[in-house]
C-alpha cells in the first residue's frame, strides 16, 4: 500500500532546498565556524552569521545578535528556564507556565520547583486556551518569567501571545514563547508581541533535525541568560559547543522559505484540513473536533472517535503516518495531558488522532485517508458491542455493570 505521512507536527521532511543549501557544508566547505584563522573558518562563520540574519527577520527580531543557535527547541527551553531563573535569580524565583506547555518546557519548570523556584501552572479553557487574565492574576513581586507556546502540539491551539506580551511587558516581567509548532504556520513576530525569549527548531520547518536557535531580546530591557553548558564561549558565552554549520546553514534556508512562500502554502494547507474534516464529520456519528476552530494551525486536525481505540486504530493504518499526541511522549499509555488540561473525557482522549498535514501532502493523500479512517472506523465499530448499544440508543455510561 502506498505510504502516507501526516505526522508533520512530530516532525517534518527536509526540504530538497533545504537539503541543496546544506550538502557543501559536509564536504568542501567543511571548516569550522570558531576557526578564525583560515579561509575554511571564515566562509563556515559567514554562512552560519547570513543564516543567524534569516531566522532574525523571519520572527520579526530587529538584530541578528539576538539569536542563538542550539540543537534544537528542547535545549533552547532548558536555557531559557534555567538560564534566566539562575541570572535574574536576586530578582526573585517565581516561574509561571500552563497545563499544556510540551514536555521540555513542564519538565524543565518541575526541577526548576525542586532547586528552590515557585511555580504556577496555569489551567486552560475547554479549547486549549489560556485566559491572559489569568495570567495577570498569577503575577507577584517575585515573578521572574512567563513562559507560553505559540501554538500547541497535539491540537494546534494558538495561545494570545499578544495579549499576554503586553500585560507583561507592563509589568516588567520576561516572557518565554515556546515557538517551535507555530514557527512558519503562522504570524509570529517577536517585537509587536513583547516577547522577550523564543524557542525555535529547525526540523518543524522542513529543515533538519538537530538544530534550533533561542531568540534572546537586546532591548526592553536586554536580556541575559546563564549559560548551561560551559567551554569554548560559542555563541557569545551563552551555548558553548562546536556549531553544526550544515544544520545552522539548513536552519536559515528554512526561514528563508517560509518567509516567501507562508501565506500561500499554509492557505492551501488549511484546504486540505478542512476537506479532510468535514468528510469525517459528515461520514460518522459520534465524532468531536479537539482544539480551538479559530485559533487554530492550519495542518493541525485532533479528532476523538467516540468508542474506537485511538492505537486500535492507528495500527488498522499502519499504512498512514499518524499519532495519538506528542511524539515526546507516545510511548506512554496514559491518556494526553493535553486533552485531560482542557476537560476531555479520559475514555474520548484515548480515541484521539492527531492528523498533521504538511507542505507536500496532496489532494488525492487527503482523500485517501478519508476514506480509509472511515472505513476502518466503521469496521472497528461493528465489532464493539457498546456501539451496538449506542446505535439502539442506550448510553452505555448509563449502564450499571454487574460485578461478581
């Protein structure tokens, strides 16, 4: 059968523009970027400085300075976090958060807790979203840092970065954005929104993996972090470590893309998560949309299948690259953290499917996995009695088992 992937919110492919711009950086151009003393070190640190310009503009930051490169969003989170609680730690040691921050980001503010930091995790709405008002209200004398995604992993709900970028900005406290999922889906520009922090990852850009950057504002006021890795000064003392050039250089070619091509490419794929819902909608019964419909990433589609096992159904897929959540933590049996955040029923979150269509999903790979869910989903249902009791309109929560 034909392989289908629709997972690109776990990851991306690279794009062969992508993968153009990299490939001399392997080989003849090979030098390292630290080396200053050679014509090989030179042409490395050029093209790691002309990509450092291109993830600048492509999140609206006014000075290529502000950007540092690290190997990927997990690790420029931990700097984040770690990095301004210890450097502004005589301000104060209060870190704020939401529910459903991705893992590198709740994980990260937990051990924070446990050297000494107070931390608030912050509740969200039935569709995801966090209310700015809590926010504000959460603030104290102590607060150190906010840290909000842009948009959310498993079901793509774009959180108010403007709103919130502006009550603390008022209040003069930091705030960390989570960029890595909306980066290139979607309006994000660091200045207009008061964003002091962001995390950014080459590979959900159709750029590769292994490579990220740490947006650090130069103004209002500048702002510091403590390094977490330490020897050889790289990155102006803030990330030490040999910079993977091919990567940095791919990293670049990537915002330079969606820059050009972001509107038209996320309008069409917005078509196509349209197209692939209302089919499913109108195909079968007892079927829920997870997420917020207006705040929402274009590719990003979280459907529950009332009474279908979401893993029964994705290995009765296997053809089709999908997921039930996180990539970081599908290995896990317990139901999204995500969707328990927002209220969702723990038997609804185990039939969940995350659908995460990309630049080169088509048409016709939209049509086929419409057609194949709701075949496999009716199949799976005519083998399951309490559907049959559903279909005969009992509810089967009502039903009191009996137990021996």
């Amino acid at each position: 059968m034909r392989r289908i992937y629709l997972d690109n919110h776990a990851t991306t492919p690279v794009d062969p523009r992508v993968l153009e711009a990299m490939l001399p950086f392997f080989s003849e151009q090979f030098g390292n970027a630290a080396s200053r003393s050679h014509s090989y070190g030179w042409d490395a640190n050029n093209a790691v400085e002309q990509a450092r310009v291109s993830v600048a503009k492509s999140i609206g930051a006014a000075s290529s300075h502000s950007i540092v490169f690290t190997s990927g969003a997990t690790e420029s989170n931990n700097l984040a976090l770690k990095g301004a609680l210890e450097y502004y730690g005589d301000k104060g040691n209060h870190v704020i958060t939401t529910a459903v921050e991705h893992k590198s980001v709740l994980d990260t503010v937990k051990r924070l807790g446990t050297r000494g930091c107070e931390v608030t995790v912050l509740g969200v709405d039935a569709l995801g979203r966090v209310d700015p008002e809590t926010v504000r209200q959460a603030l104290t004398d102590k607060t150190v840092l906010v840290s909000v995604m842009l948009a959310n992993n498993e079901v793509g709900t774009v959180q108010p970065i403007a709103e919130i970028g502006e009550i603390l900005h008022e209040r003069r406290v930091l705030f960390h954005v989570d960029a890595a999922q909306g980066l290139g889906k979607i309006d994000f520009d660091v200045e207009q929104m008061n964003v002091d922090l962001a995390s950014l990852s080459a590979h959900k850009v159709y750029g590769p993996k292994g490579c990220g950057a740490l947006y650090l504002s130069r103004k209002r006021p500048r702002v510091r972090v403590s390094p977490q890795l330490d020897g050889g000064g790289h990155e102006r003392g803030m990330r030490s470590g040999t910079l993977n050039v091919p990567a940095i250089v791919g990293f670049g070619r990537a915002c330079q893309l969606f820059s050009i091509e972001g509107l038209e490419e996320q309008t069409r794929i917005a078509r196509l998560r349209d197209t692939l819902q209302s089919r499913l909608l109108e195909a079968l019964p007892k079927v829920s949309v997870n997420g917020d419909p207006e705040h929402r990433l274009p590719g990003s589609l979280n459907m529950s299948f009332h009474h279908v096992e979401g893993e029964g159904l994705m290995l009765a897929l296997k053809d089709i690259a999908l997921s039930s959540g996180s990539a970081c933590t599908s290995a896990t049996l317990e139901p999204s953290y995500v969707l328990s955040a927002m209220g969702v029923d723990p038997t609804l979150a185990h039939s969940s499917i995350r659908f995460g269509i990309g630049r080169f999903n088509t048409e016709e790979e939209i049509d086929i996995v419409a057609e194949r869910v709701i075949s496999e989903v009716r199949r799976l249902r005519g083998m399951s009695p309490l559907w049959e009791m559903v279909e005969q309109g009992i509810d089967p929560a009502s039903i009191r088992w009996a137990t021996t």
